[in-house]
C-alpha cells in the first residue's frame, strides 16, 4: 500500500530579525538588546511545524553569519529551507519596545532594502515547490516590500491555483510599506482572486474592497459576502477580534463566516500579556490546523485558544502544542502546573 504524503504548508514572506530592551525598557534606558528571529509567514510556519505539520519557507536571507543563525532557527523549530535563498543583502530588521499597562509597545523597522526585498521570480521554483503542497499561506505584508516580492508572490499564487493548492490569505494593509510605486489595495485585491481562505475582517476588506461596512455582526457578514461576490474564489473567512484594555490585558474571540453560516468563538481573557507580536499570527496557523482536522465551529475556537496562548510566549513565534491549544480550547485557562 502507497503511503500518503503529510500534509503540506508553504510560507511565502520575509524573515526579520527582531531587537528589543530587555525587562519592559525604552531603547533610552538599555545597552542591551535581545533579539528573535521572526516575520508574519515564519511565524505561521513555526506554529504549524510545532502543532506537527510539515512546513516550507520560501524567502530571501543574507549569505552572512546573521543569514546562517535564522536558517538555523528555522531548522530548529522543523521548517524545511531548501527553498531558501542566499542574497548579498542584509537580513531585515525591526525594533521594538515591548510597552506595558497604558504604555502600549512601539516598532520601528528596517526592512525595505533587505534581503527579501531583492527577491524574484526567477529565484523560486514554484512548480516543484507546490508540486506535494496542500496549503500555499502568504500576507499583505509581503507583496508590499518590493515589485519583486509581488511579482515571485503573484507567480506563487497562479501556479497555486493550477496545481489546486488551497491558498490561505492574511491581506494585512499596511499603508507606510508600499513605496515602490504600485497601489497597495490594488495589488490586494488583485492577489485575492487567487486565494481560498481569508483570514481578517470588516477592517481587511473594507480596506481591500474600500468598502464601509461597520463591525456589528451584521456588518461583518456583509462585508464577507460583498467579499464572495467581489473575489468568488473566497469560501470561508476567520477574523480575529481583540479587545484591549491594556498592553498587558487582552481579551480575544473568533467569528467566522463559512459561506452559508456565522459562527462566534468564546471569549478569552489574557490578564498578564508577555507578548503580543505574532498573536495574529498564531491565530491563523490555529486556522490552517483546523482546517485540516476540524470542522468549521472548531477550527475557529482552536484558532483562537492558539492566538489567547501566544499572548504568554516571549518572541514571534508561538511554541505551544496541540495538547496546549486543545486544554484552553476546551476550557482549561486556569494555568495550573501540569506534573
């Protein structure tokens, strides 16, 4: 009997390195700096390579020390980089400090004339790398670093769609990043078309569509059926809603609209925040693991528990199982040691 190949995830997007004051400081008070390997895609594909799936970065790194210690994060936590590329460019950067009770955290970046910026198409082989792949993952925040990235992403999504690869789009808008020349929501729009699962909301497409749809659940259902009929390849659409009462106090919950139904996750409540970057994205790892072995109602409330847990997890990255995940999914947030 064939033995039927693991399921597949391929991340598409830039590896960054993160710098920030240890211990809740101002860059002012510190002559230290800790840092993390990190970025939007990286950091769903870590996710997932933890909750035991098999994941492939595609992405640009610096052919220096600096290049050589995130391709060895990214093998740590089991990400396949075959497909990674080495530039003579530097690996992009980010600094952060981590804010605290009213104080909320602030980034400054480094990134537009990194590594993945000079990525192109022609550095990627996208029909052998989607040739096994089940889910092609990709964000706004790639297409909006150079034409390059657009380009290698576009071509990544069209040769998705020939091989029935299911494409799962985060289309985060960021307006400061699109400074080579193209309209960011319409090269959103554009990618899209090609793409199968939305994850975001009323915010997303309202930006994307430019639409003003309000955030009441009657205005999020609208928003994701003008969505289907403005991008009919779109089936099912998972948002994150989060309520801050402070950085350091979170309350999350999940909505999701599967086409024919609206679908409302618990509430989480995070009282002591370690971390708050990546808990998007932990959220849409959650999404692309249910999706494999859950139905729609579940899959909204894992994505959720996963993105309340990486509230608790220093770096980008969530390193929490599918043992953690399904604790709190099922109840379980009183934080007890388990012996």
């Amino acid at each position: 009997m064939q033995m039927k190949n693991p399921i597949k995830i391929v991340t598409f997007g830039e590896v960054l390195m993160r710098l920030s004051p240890p211990d809740y400081r101002k860059l002012v008070q510190s002559d230290t700096l800790e840092y993390y390997f990190g970025g939007t895609e990286m950091n769903v594909a870590v996710s997932l390579s933890h909750f035991g799936l098999y994941t492939q970065q595609i992405t640009n790194v610096s052919d220096d020390l600096v290049g050589d210690a995130a391709i060895s994060v990214m093998r740590s936590h089991g990400i396949d980089v075959s497909k990674v590329n080495r530039v003579p460019h530097p690996l992009g950067l980010y600094f952060m400090e981590t804010g605290s009770g009213m104080r909320a955290s602030r980034i400054a970046y480094n990134r537009l004339h990194g590594a993945f910026a000079h990525i192109r198409p022609d550095m990627v082989d996208w029909e052998r790398a989607l040739m096994d792949a089940d889910y092609l993952h990709w964000t706004g925040i790639s297409p909006a670093i150079s034409e390059g990235a657009y380009q290698t992403l576009r071509k990544g999504l069209e040769v998705a769609n020939q091989l029935g690869v299911t494409v799962t789009a985060d289309p985060a808008y960021r307006s400061n990043l699109w400074q080579y020349g193209r309209k960011g929501t319409e090269v959103l729009k554009e990618l899209m078309h090609y793409s199968h699962i939305l994850i975001g909301g009323v915010n997303e497409i309202n930006e994307v569509l430019g639409t003003d749809f309000d955030h009441s659940k009657d205005g999020f259902i609208s928003a994701c059926k003008r969505l289907q009929s403005d991008c009919p390849n779109i089936t099912k659409v998972f948002d994150k809603v989060r309520t801050g009462l402070s950085a350091s106090w979170q309350k999350v919950y999940g909505q999701a609209w599967t086409g024919s139904e609206y679908i409302l996750s618990e509430e989480l409540e995070i009282s002591q925040v370690v971390d708050r970057i990546g808990t998007g994205d932990a959220f849409a790892a959650g999404v692309i693991y249910g999706l494999i072995h859950f139905d729609d109602r579940d899959t909204l409330s894992y994505a959720n528990a996963a993105c309340a847990l990486k509230h608790t997890i220093p770096g980008d990255s969530n390193l929490v199982s599918v043992e953690e995940v399904l604790e709190v999914m099922q109840g379980d947030t009183g934080g007890r040691i388990k012996r």
